[in-house]
C-alpha cells in the first residue's frame, strides 16, 4: 500500500516507517490520564445507580418490584461494562508504553551492531 508522507515523500509499505516513540510514550500517559477519568466518572455513576436501586420507601408494588428485578440485571451488566473498558484503556495505554521502550531498545540494538561492523571494516 503505497502513500505520502507529510514531506510529500513516498512510501512503500516494506521499505521503512518512522516511529516517534516520544509520541508513544506521551500517547500512553494520555490513556492511563483517560483510564483514571473514565473510572473515577463510572465509579460516581455506579453510586448514583446504586442509590436508585434502594426499595422506594413503602413500594411494595409487585410492578416495581419486578421492574427494580429487571433493572438490576441490566445495571450489573452496565457496570462490568464500565470495569472493562477502564481495563482495557490503561491497557492501551501499557501497551503503547511497551511499545516505544520495545522500539527504542531495538533502534539501540541495531545502532551498536551498526557501529560494531563499521569499526571492523575499518581495521
């Protein structure tokens, strides 16, 4: 799949790309920032729901009763939802950090290999 880069350059998928793991690490310290937000804003939503499920006073109702039944399912299913895309967030967020620290420690590899065979040819 060809295209061109922001320089106007073109690009062949198999001949190169580049990695600006500064942007990886940043972007993994946007995730885990997102991940904190969303969970503390569904943990706040899971009190509200929570206090919405209290018995109405003396509403004993039949009616009620089976509607809070009902809602009670969905709402647990609701808050496992919120668990795990907390969860998988700061996943991202992790793995977008493995992902430069992986990146950097090859380029660093490749570098000193580079530098090894240089110094060879030239004694």
């Amino acid at each position: 799949m060809a295209g061109t880069t922001s320089q106007g350059e073109d690009r062949v998928a198999g001949k190169g790309f580049d990695v600006d793991t500064d942007v990886l690490k940043a972007q993994s310290k946007a995730f885990a920032k997102l991940s904190e937000t969303f969970d503390s804003k569904a943990k706040a939503f899971d009190k509200t729901l929570k206090g919405l499920e209290e018995p109405w006073g003396d509403d004993q109702i039949e009616l009620v009763s089976e509607l809070l039944l009902g809602y009670g399912a969905v709402s647990e299913g609701i808050r496992g939802a919120f668990d795990s895309l907390t969860n998988r967030l700061k996943g991202i967020g992790d793995g977008l950090e493995y992902m430069a620290k992986e990146h950097d420690t090859t380029d660093e590899a490749h570098y000193d290999e580079l530098m090894k065979a240089a110094q060879q040819k030239n004694s």
